[in-house]
C-alpha cells in the first residue's frame, strides 16, 4: 500500500536529519509522528519512528547519567580509604604505584595526575585504599579535590624534600587543609579533627634531601616527618603507620563447630563491640544477637561475651543468635 506521505511529513523529515542535538533529534522524530497520515500504508514507518524516538530518549538519559558522574567522589573500598595530598611533582604517584599493584602515570613534568584514582595497598590480611590526586597549591585547588580530602578516612601528605620548596609546600598545605577546616590544629599543633593525617618527607634519597630537611624541621617543628623514597626507604614503616593512622581492628568470625575463617576478617573501627561486628556480618543479625564466644582478648578461650564487650585486633567471634 503507498505511503502517500505529505510536505509537511518531508518538512519534518528534513528537519530530524539536519538534528544536531538529542533534544531536535527528538522533536522532530516527534512532529513526524504528529503529521504522518495515520493508515495502514505507514504503520510500518510509525513503527520505524516510534522505534527510533525511544532509542534517542534512552540516549539521551545515558549521556545524563555520565554527565553526573564526579571523579571526585571516589567509592571506599578495603579497610579504610587513605587520600594523597600533595604539590606538583611531589611524587604521589610513584609512591601510590610503589605501594599497590595501580598502574599510574609518573613523569618528571608537574601536572601529569588530573583526576583521582585509586590503588589497593596490601597490609597484613587485608587491604587498604591509596587515593592519588592531581596536585594542589596555594595558587590552585582542583574544585571537588577538598571534597575528596573530607570524605577520607585519612590524608597522607606528600613533602618534596628534594627541593628547597619543601618549607613552602608544607605551609601551603596547612593552610589549605586548615582553611577549608580539612583539618584542625590545636596550639600545640596537635590534631583535634576528624581526619587524621601523616606527614612524609619524600624522595628522601635525593642528593640535598638532609639539608632540605633540617630546615624544614627547623622552621616546622610541631610536625613529624617519616623518610621516604621510592627506592625503598621508610616503605615498611609508612604501611604500619598508614594502618595505624585507620584507627580499624580486624575481627575474625567463626561459626558454631566449624574452624574460624582465618582468610577475610571483619574490619571494625577501634573500640567496636560484640554488637557492631554483629551488624557487619549481617543487618539483621543486631536484633537477634544474645551474647558471644570470644577467642583471643578475653580472659579464656571461648569466653562468652555480652553484647556490648568490646572487642580487640585479631579476636575471633562466634555469635550466639
Ligand atoms: N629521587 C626521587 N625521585 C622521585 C621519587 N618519587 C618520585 N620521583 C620522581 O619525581 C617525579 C614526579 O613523580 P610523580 O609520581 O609523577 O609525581 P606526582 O606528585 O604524582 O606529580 P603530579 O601528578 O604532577 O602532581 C618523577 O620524575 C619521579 O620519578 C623518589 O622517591 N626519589
Ligand atoms: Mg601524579
């Protein structure tokens, strides 16, 4: 049967292939349908256009969806999420690189990091996240980058000490971090905010590193400064005190006769109960939970526990439900 199709139907039609955006695309797919002559001859075209609409609006909705993803925002994984801060050429990413298995660009040139990416750190038996960001200074902070900071568990905070420059990174920082209320300092230059941090004096193998160093303790004495370099210097020592700085304890669960799973611990903030590892295994198991056996803190082997016992690194939990 012929279409019989009208100028305004070809108008429409002109005007949806000249479409530059989804949004004309979909308004003229949309005025074809209108003045399209409505019989049998072109119900295999409606169906084509009907077909075409729907595919341009699911398009168009993808492109939204991208359009709001944050790079900034990054998903925690592990046993806590540590984030880099640090100036250009610091060497965030080769230390980010040296310590997990990530694949991050390195070069001599400053700027080479520019969106947040993420690394697995191995650490006794479990993981914890190393978050590498693009550089900050007092003259230029990437917008969303302090959103990161404030989301992490822990901020490590990278010092150059191949360069004279050290003093004024490690200045800068704190008054970034300080300023944006990222951290807090008391008098004392002890820290009284949420987000804990370490400080490292990298690239601690560079020939002016010592005397780099010196003034930097001199003239910011309230700091400490852990030696690091990526030829293997001070690495041990950060991945102890990266943990330490999660305030986490690794808890072991155990079902009744059967041996405790030695492999995955639980990762419980310090000071967890019997009741928060509980919540952790399961949502629902909170309610039910009456007590539980506890091998490792406790006095005995096997002590049962109330619910509000708190629980200590490497203890293993049989729950009673
Ligand atoms: N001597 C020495 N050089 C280092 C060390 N760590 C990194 N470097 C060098 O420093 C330069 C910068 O390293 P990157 O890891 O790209 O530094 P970054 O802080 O990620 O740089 P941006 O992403 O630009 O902020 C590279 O040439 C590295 O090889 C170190 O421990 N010792
Ligand atoms: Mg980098």
């Amino acid at each position: 049967m012929p279409a019989n199709l009208t100028p305004q139907y070809y108008e429409a039609e002109e005007k949806y292939k000249k479409a530059q955006t989804p949004e004309d695309r979909i308004k003229a797919l949309e005025e074809m349908l209108a003045v399209i002559p409505k019989h049998k001859g072109t119900e295999k075209l409606q169906g084509d256009i009907k077909k075409r609409l729907a595919r341009v609006k699911e398009e168009g909705k993808k492109k939204k969806s991208t359009k709001g993803y944050d790079p900034f925002g990054v998903e925690k994984q592990g046993a806590g999420q540590i984030v880099l801060a640090g100036y250009p050429n610091s060497g965030k990413s080769s230390l980010v690189t040296s310590l997990t298995r990530a694949k991050l660009k390195v070069a001599e040139y400053p700027f080479t990091t520019a969106i947040p990416a993420t690394g697995m750190m191995p650490y006794k038996d479990t993981w914890v996240q190393l978050v590498d960001t693009p550089p900050l200074s007092v003259d230029n902070v990437p917008s969303g980058l302090i959103g990161t900071f404030k989301e992490a568990d822990a901020l490590l905070i990278i010092i150059d000490i191949s360069t004279a420059e050290c003093l004024e990174q490690m200045e800068g920082l704190m008054k970034i971090l300080q300023e944006r209320e990222v951290i807090d300092l008391s008098e004392e230059g002890e820290i009284i905010a949420p987000t804990p941090f370490l400080v490292i004096a990298n690239k601690a193998d560079h020939a002016e590193a010592q005397e780099n160093l010196e003034v930097l303790k001199e003239l910011m004495p309230d700091f400490s400064y852990l030696e690091v370099s990526i030829n293997g210097m001070g690495m041990e020592e950060l991945k102890e005190k990266l943990y330490e700085l999660l305030g986490v304890i690794r808890i072991y669960g155990k079902a009744a006769d059967r041996p405790a799973d030695m492999e995955r611990p639980f990762v419980l903030k310090k000071g967890g109960t019997v009741l928060d590892f509980a919540g952790q295994v399961h949502k629902d198991f909170p309610k039910n939970l009456k007590s539980a056996l506890v091998w490792g803190s406790s006095k005995f082997d096997g002590q049962a526990v109330a619910r509000d016992y708190v629980l200590e690194d490497g203890d293993i939990v049989e729950l009673q439900l």
